[in-house]
C-alpha cells in the first residue's frame, strides 16, 4: 500500500535507519573491535540527534491513534522494542561488538514491523485521514458521524 502523507516522513527515516542497522551489523561481526566501538559510537550519537525525535513522534501521534483503534497489542510491542532500543543505545555510549549487534538486529526488526504491520494497520483505521494532504479515502467511521458535524478545522 502506498504510505500515507502523514506517515511518509516517518518512512523515509526508516530506510535511514535500515541503512545504519546494516553498517552495524557489519562492524560488529568484523571482528575488529575498534571498527565496532566506533560504529558503536556512531549509533549512540545518530541515536540521540535522529532516532529519538522519532521515536518519539510515533509515541506522541501514531500510537495514541492506534491505541483509540484498539490496536494494543501492536502499540505494547511498539512501545517494548523502542524501550529496548533505548537501553541499547544508551549502553553504546560505551560501544561492544555484542551490544551493537543486538541494537542493529532489533532495530531491523523494528522498522520491518512499523513499515509491514503498524503503520498497515495506522493506514487501515484511517490515520492523518483528516489532514489537509489527504488523498485517502474517507474512513468508514467518518460515513456514521451526523451530516451536521462540522469539519474539523486545524
Ligand atoms: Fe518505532
Ligand atoms: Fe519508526
């Protein structure tokens, strides 16, 4: 499906993302331990400046929407794997192989998920659906609201 105005931003940050997970995983199976610090090191810093802004948009926006839709389980998960990669990320402040294989895998996993499954779904239940750049289709909520609602102005 094609992404969503309200969630391309995102998107692109996720082939970003993508991209420093597998120049993490190299490094850290290199077998050179001061290429992996100072991958290691590099995540932590991209970590701090790029992927915790983003992380916490989804948080602010997408997973309160999707919560409102009763998707829970897919918002725990969410919320879990961005708890994880938060310590990671943290701990490679002082960078090992170990801990920067682990962040890459699971932040691999991570955007595969949000891209496959949660912003799918974001998409199904008619997220940013009420935005100016809207080309989606009116969700099937909005044809049972009273034909005097007023249009919500932002
Ligand atoms: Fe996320
Ligand atoms: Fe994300």
């Amino acid at each position: 499906m094609k992404r969503h105005p309200a969630l391309q931003d995102l998107s692109r940050e996720h082939y970003d993302a993508l991209k420093l997970a597998r120049d993490g995983k190299a490094a850290a199976l290199s077998g050179d331990a001061a290429a992996a610090a100072a991958c290691g090191a590099h995540v932590a810093r991209v970590f701090e400046n790029e992927m915790e802004p983003h992380f916490r948009e989804e948080e602010s926006e997408l997973l309160p929407f999707l919560a409102a839709a009763g998707e829970n389980e897919l918002v725990w998960r969410t919320l879990a794997e961005h708890a994880e990669l938060r310590t990671l990320a943290a701990a490679l402040r002082q960078p090992d192989a170990a801990t920067l294989l682990r962040f890459s895998e699971l932040l691999t996993a991570h955007v595969r998920f949000e891209e496959r499954t949660l912003f799918e779904a974001a998409q199904t239940h008619g997220f940013g659906a009420d935005t100016a750049l809207s080309a989606a289709p009116v969700p099937a909520y909005a044809a049972a609201m009273p034909p005097a609602a007023p249009a919500p102005h932002r």
